[in-house]
C-alpha cells in the first residue's frame, strides 16, 4: 500500500511531535522512581529517629532503677558482705520493663550499660556499685521494632564492627558499614538501605540500623517510573490520535487561511474598490482601492452601518444591479453609476454588487473624470453647434441672397453681404483651428520651437490687432518699460496665447472700458498680462476656467459665445514652453490674466 506525500509528511510530524514527549515522559517517570526513593530514605530516617527515642527512654529507665536499687536497704547489706558488684539485667517486653539481679558479673558483650556507686551509711566511702545493662541482641530488636511501630518492609537491627544483629539472627556486614547518611550495603549477601546513628557512650560504639531491602526500594522505585511512563505513553498515544484526527481540519483551516490571505492580497491590489454589506446593512469589507477613491479608511467604515457611513445609500442601493453568483453580471454596461456625497464633494461611481452567503459584494470604480467630461463634452457639443449655427446661418442668407438678387442689389449692399461671408467664413475657419489645435495638444503632435524673440513688438503687434476689432467705447493700452530682455519661447504661439487672452477681455467686456496689455521682467521670467474692466470671474471658477470645455456661461444667457476652448489652449501653450499661467479677479470689477515665459538672457539697465 503506497502512501501519499501528505500522509508522510503528516506522520514525519507526527513523530517530530511524539519525540519529544517521549523524552519528557521519561524525565518524569525518572523523577518518579527518584522521589521514590527519596521518600524510602525519609521513611528509614523517620523509624530511626523514633527507635533511638524509644532507646533512650530504655537507657533513662535503666539509670532511674540503678539509682533505685542502691537506694534499697538490702542490697546496701548485700553489697557490704558480699559482692561489691551487683549486676542487673533489664529486659524490655511490649508492655514494661523488666530485669533480674545476676548473682555474678555475666555482663554481655552487647549491652548499654548504666552503673551507680554505692556509699557506706556515713558518706565516707564506696562500698559497692550497681550496674544495670539492657542486652543489645534480637529480643530487644523485636522489642524497638514494635515499640514504636516502623514501616512494613523495614527493620532494625544492632551494627557493631562487622556484625550486624538483626530480630531473627546475627549477619555478616560486607565492607560498606552503615553510616548516619543513607547508604547501600550488604549484610549476609543482601543488599539493604540503611541509616545508623551510634547509641552513645553505654553502647560502646553499637550503632541502632534501620534498614530496607535495596531490591523492595527499586522494585517500588520501578513500579512508579513504569507508572509515570505508561500514564504518559497513553497520553502521547491519545495526542497523537487527536493530532491525526485533526490534523485534515488543521489543514484544511490552514488553506482556508492562505486563500484568505492571499484573497486579501489581492483586494488590497487591485484597482477596483471593494466592500462587503453583511445581511444587517454593516460593512464588514473595505480594500485599498476602496479607501483611496472615496477617501473614507478602512477603520472608520467598517463594522458599521452602511446607511451611517455612505450618505444616501438606501436609495442609492436600490438602483444597484445585484447578481446571484458571480458571472450573471457579463460585462462593465451592466453597472449603474450612482452619485455619492462624501464630505462635501461629489464622487460618481460605475458599481456592480453580487450575492454571497455572508452579504453582499460591491466592486465599483471612480467614474467622477469620465462623468466631467461626458458632461463637458455635451456642453461642448452644444456650444460648437451653437457657435456653427450663427455664422453658417448668416453664409447661407447672404448667399440665398447675392443667387436670387444679384442684380437687383446696390453695390454697398453687395459689398456688406460679401464681407459679412469672409468675416463668418474666418470666424468657421478659426473655430475649426480651435478644435483642431486642441486635438494636437491632446496627442501631443504640436510642434513647438524655443528661440529668442523681442516681447515688446509682440506685445505691439498684438495691441494693433485688437484695436482693429473693437468699438469706439473700448480702449487698447500698453504698458511696457523701456528695457526687456529677449524671452526664450515660441514667438507664435506666444502670439497666439496673447491674442486669446485679449480676445477673451474683448469678449468678457461688454459694455467696453479698458483693456490693457503688459509686460516686464523679473525673476527670470517675462510676465506678460492682460487687464480688461468687464465682468470678472467668480473666485469659485478661477481653476476651472483653463479646463476643457469650460465656460462661464453654458447657456449662452449673456449672449457672449465661445467654443469653451481658449483658455485651455493657452494653459497648455504656455505649459508647453515651460511658463505658467493664472488669472486674478473680481466679480464685476475686471479681470487680469497673467503668463509667464523663461528668459532668453538678463537685463543689463542703462546708466
């Protein structure tokens, strides 16, 4: 049976994951059996401990009935006719105490001792000594091993020299001998644990032994490490089950979350803004693009409502078209471009929703330049049929006329009627140069030249042309210094730009006035300008007046007409030749038109 490559990567990490418990488990198993024996030495301690207590209350009664035997009367005769030595031998049961008088000195060689001296009636001298010996052999082992109790598989026992006297018999203590500290021996070819205290000067140098065999404290030792090992064992095995259970929802989760990731990605790429609209109206989603076309952040939009964040939205959602899956909406006619007010400015946008099971999903584009210009494209359309519908009316009724009455016509009238055909037929004529120059500036074919030219004459020229087509009520001044530098440009559309801006006073000024043409010097720059005293410019429109299409009067109510294109030409003549250009003004007070053009070389002033 072969196995898959995520199969074996799933039981690499499974066994990666199971080495290292492993290893804990058996540190803690070995902690287990340590402690255990730890506790064994504790044990031992503690029974010793309070088998030397019990020893020396045996000790303190044997000085107490030595004591009370010199005391007695009898014995103070015994002692003065007979033996000066009267040994008593104390033998402890499990209730009291108990000895015999030994009529001779059989004092064993295992025994704690305790004597009292004997005084004669007067004081004045030793007549004898009392000596009571407790026997260091088995019965009394038997007796400190139930007085008091100690553990069930330990002992005690009398260590002195090489033997060792234990309940049932007398061993032979190999070359380790007990020690206070807990220690291994062996004793009759048995390994044991021990812990010795010395009993004191009265044993000459017998030492009390707790003990345990070695193998019952390795034996609990090992139960508790294999118990230790076999709980952990069986909790690795039960990690692994659920780690091999889970392990296809772990990854699926983790491919859910790179798609995630990824989606995410994506949304924060692409160019089209995007949003989510949960089945509660709040907006869950809102991408980059989202936030750079409408200029609301992703933390101010979502997790709220979208009636609260998007002005108008319940009746802006309404007119969205919304597919059920993904691909009903076929292509880009199928969204509907809504107007949305977002502080204080107009943004139009092309969106399209489609249903997912969390919400709705948005995708829409800013569309607000394209609607300027459909916009300024029908303004234009119409002013351009406007501006052709007069003078072609005028060609045609001249020339109706010059065909049907030629003949019948005073030869002034015929004269005005073929100067009013050159004059309409110039004035088509320049229309078309308008339309035609801005689709070069557009596609950016214009050819324009940089070379020196005197802006003084220009300036002149311009003026003498203008004074050629204004009325009586109207006045054309210059205002020049009595030294220019040569300016670096382009000497016909410089002229062309001047003409513009002087035809636009002309045509701005109604009601006639002055309109004055300058120019001077400074800064590296020539600053021509142009100053009428017509109707000005609202201060609202000063920008926008250079864009294409523009006009201050779409409807032609102040019968003042115009293509919309002049100003838009001479901003991208003059950006063409590295100058710039900007208007000033007043409602009703005039308006000064001003473009600046690099100098060719610097002013030397007369002395």
């Amino acid at each position: 049976m072969s196995i898959r490559p995520g199969g074996v990567r799933l039981i690499a990490a499974l066994l990666l994951l199971a080495a290292p418990l492993v290893v804990a488990a058996w540190s803690l198993s070995g902690y287990s059996a340590q402690r255990e024996r730890n506790s064994a030495d504790t044990q031992l301690a503690n029974s010793l401990n309070r088998a030397s207590g019990t020893y020396r209350d045996l000790l303190s009664n044997a000085d107490s009935l030595a004591r009370t035997l010199a005391n007695r009367p009898r014995y103070q005769r015994e002692l003065r006719h007979g033996p000066h030595v009267l040994y008593w031998s104390l033998r402890p049961n499990t209730l009291h105490p108990h000895g015999q008088l030994l009529p001779s000195k059989t004092l064993p060689a295992a025994a704690a001792v305790q004597s009292v001296d004997v005084q004669s009636a007067d004081g004045r001298k030793k007549i004898g000594q009392v000596v009571v010996f407790v026997p260091l052999d088995g019965s009394s082992v038997v007796w400190l091993e139930q007085h008091p109790l100690i553990g069930s598989r330990q002992e005690l026992g009398f260590a002195r020299g090489r033997s060792l006297v234990r309940a049932e018999r007398a061993v032979q203590i190999g070359a380790q001998k007990p020690v206070r500290m807990p220690s291994d021996i062996r004793a009759g070819g048995v390994g044991y644990r021990t812990v010795a205290v010395r009993l004191g000067p009265a044993a000459h140098g017998t030492r009390l032994v707790a003990l345990e065999r070695s193998s019952s404290i390795e034996a609990k030792a090992n139960s508790a490490r294999w118990r230790v090992m076999g709980l952990g064992l069986a909790l690795i095995a039960a990690l692994l089950a659920l780690a091999y259970a889970v392990s296809p929802s772990i990854a699926q989760s983790r491919v859910s979350r790179q798609e995630r990731e990824r989606a995410e990605r994506v949304l924060a790429h692409v160019g089209d803004g995007v949003f989510l609209v949960d089945r509660d109206g709040v907006i869950r989603l809102w991408n980059t693009a989202a936030e750079a076309i409408t200029g609301l952040r992703s933390d101010a939009v979502c997790d709220h409502a979208a009636e609260e964040t998007l002005p108008g939205w319940s009746t802006i959602a309404d007119r969205i078209p919304v597919a059920r899956r993904p691909g009903d909406v076929d292509d880009a006619s199928s969204a509907e471009t809504v107007p949305l007010e977002i502080e204080g400015r107009e943004v139009w946008l092309s969106i399209v929703g489609v249903t997912l099971a969390d919400g709705i999903v948005y995708a829409f584009r800013d569309v607000t330049r394209e609607r300027r210009l459909e916009e300024l494209r029908a303004q234009f359309v119409a002013t351009i049929s406007h501006e052709l519908r007069t003078p072609l009316a005028s060609l045609h009724g001249a020339a109706v006329t010059l065909l049907e009455r030629e003949h019948d016509l005073h030869e002034q009238t015929r004269h005005d009627l073929l100067d009013m055909i050159a004059v309409q037929s110039r004035r088509l004529a320049d229309l078309v140069e308008e339309i035609l120059l801005t689709g070069q500036l557009d596609s950016g074919s214009l050819r324009v030249v940089t070379e020196p030219f005197d802006p003084e004459e220009l300036v002149w020229t311009a003026a003498a042309a203008a004074r050629l087509r204004v009325s009586d009520d109207t006045t054309i001044d210059v205002s020049i210094p009595a030294v220019l530098p040569k300016v670096a440009g382009d000497p016909e559309r410089t002229r062309q730009v001047l003409t513009n801006l002087v035809d636009n006073a002309i045509k701005y000024s109604p009601e006639g006035g002055r309109i004055e043409l300058g120019v001077e010097a400074g800064g590296g720059y020539a600053r021509f300008t142009v100053s009428d005293e017509g109707l000005g410019i609202p201060l609202g429109e000063q920008q926008r007046i250079f864009e294409k299409f523009y006009r201050l009067d779409p409807d032609h109510r102040r019968g003042i007409g115009g293509s919309g294109l002049g100003l838009y030409i001479c901003r991208e003549l003059v950006r063409s030749m590295n100058g710039r250009i900007w208007v000033e003004s007043d409602p009703d007070k005039g308006a000064t038109f001003t473009f600046e053009l690099p100098l060719a070389e610097r002013v030397t002033a007369p002395a």
